[in-house]
C-alpha cells in the first residue's frame, strides 16, 4: 500500500512550517514541492496523499486546472488550498475544482492539519498490503 504525504505546494515554506507543526507525529510525512510540475512528480508516486496547494490570484486558473487534473487522474487525493485573505471571493471556484477546505492564515490550519490526519488514517505509513489487510479484519490480534 502506498504510503500517503502531506505534499506542500508553494513558493516559499511558510505554509510548510505552520503545518509541521500542528502535524504532531504525522509531520514526517509532509513533503515540500516548489512547484506544480513537482508536485505532479509527488503524486506520481504517491496517488494517495493529502495536498496543500498556495493559491495567488496570478495562478488561480493554473491551481483550478490542476485541482480538477488531480481529482480525475488521483481520486484518493484529498485537497486543501492556503492563501492571503484576499483569495475570500476565489474561494467557492476553489472549492468547485477540488478544494475541501481554503485558510487564508496560519492560525487557520487546524482544520486542513484535522483533515490531513483523518486521511492519513486510511493510509497508514510503512504498512505493506499484506500488513494493512491483517490490521484491518475483524478478528486481529
């Protein structure tokens, strides 16, 4: 089974750094990219990860374009998108295109960190397949 990761997408680390820290034991699990093409890379090898996209209204289209390439290509992707407080009326085009949640701040990561580790629940880290069926039935010891 293929591991999941926190896969970062953004210019400058900023988002990266707030969300290790609120990750708790999963933050090894997040990976920085610097860019679409990367992340794309990312989640070639890793169809089952949790993304965090940095949004500007410069890229809108691009991430919307990207979010929608994702969802069809990688359905067990779940998405989340971060950006300034001045994407508020971007944010429902997002949500349409992918997004299950949008902060605009740092302090707003709670809920994409929650989202992120209910995710990683599904997908548990350095579990083969053989090992997550045996975790998963009924009758384990």
């Amino acid at each position: 089974m293929p591991t999941a990761r926190l896969i970062v997408c953004e210019k400058r680390g900023k988002w990266a750094v707030a969300l290790r820290a609120r990750l708790g034991e999963n933050q090894t699990r997040l990976l920085e990219t610097r860019s679409l093409d990367e992340c794309w890379h990312e989640l070639e090898r890793r169809p089952c990860s949790f993304l965090a996209v940095e949004v500007f209204w410069s890229n809108l289209d691009s991430i919307c374009r990207f979010l929608l390439r994702v969802g069809q290509r990688y359905p067990q992707v779940r998405s989340v998108c971060v950006g300034e407080p001045d994407l508020i009326a971007g944010e429902y085009l997002l949500r349409e295109t992918g997004a299950l949640h949008v902060s605009y701040n740092t302090r707003q990561l709670n809920v994409a960190a929650r989202m992120a580790r209910s995710h990683f629940a599904n997908f548990p880290a350095g579990e083969s397949t053989k090992e997550g069926i045996w975790a998963r039935l009924p009758w384990k010891n």
